[in-house]
C-alpha cells in the first residue's frame, strides 16, 4: 500500500480498502452459501483453484443442512430458549 501511496497518493489506497470491507460484509441469509464473487475478483483470487474449492461442500455433507426458519430465528433474535425441566422432589 505504501508504493501505491507514492506513486497514485493517498486516495487511492483509501478506496481499496473502503471497497474490501464493503465487499467483505456482502453476504446471503443464514443458510445459504455466500459466494463473494466479487471480493475474489478484487483479491485476484478467482485464479486459484484450492481444496476449499472442492472439499467441505454442502451437498457432499452426511448430515441434514439446519432447518432455514430456526437459522433465521436465532439471527434474528426470536428463538425461543427452552429451558430444562425441573425434576419433581419426592
């Protein structure tokens, strides 16, 4: 960032950085994945293709993906917290 200071001034590193947190809060709802198309296209990362690119995704899981209406509820701050039942003195 410093040559890019030197050279463009301090403008210029100001708006990369204002554009990478913009990009880094794009996001779907609970549940669903999120991409981030466009924060890898800034990073130059769409180039690579790794292991997370392949492994761990979520049609090859053995568990049931969460229900979307709990997600949703707990990101929202609506799910009900039940609490354990007390044990009854004898």
């Amino acid at each position: 960032m410093a040559m890019l200071k030197n050279v463009y001034g301090s403008g210029l590193p100001a708006r990369i950085q204002i554009e990478r947190q913009i990009l880094e809060r794009v996001g779907r709802l609970p549940g669903l994945p999120s991409s981030r198309i466009g924060l890898d296209s800034m990073s130059g990362a769409l180039d690579d293709f790794s292991f997370e690119d392949y492994l761990g995704l979520p049609g090859d899981s053995e568990v049931a993906p969460p229900d979307l209406h709990s997600l949703m509820e707990a990101h929202l701050g609506m799910a009900r917290v039940t609490k354990p039942a007390s044990r009854a003195f004898l």
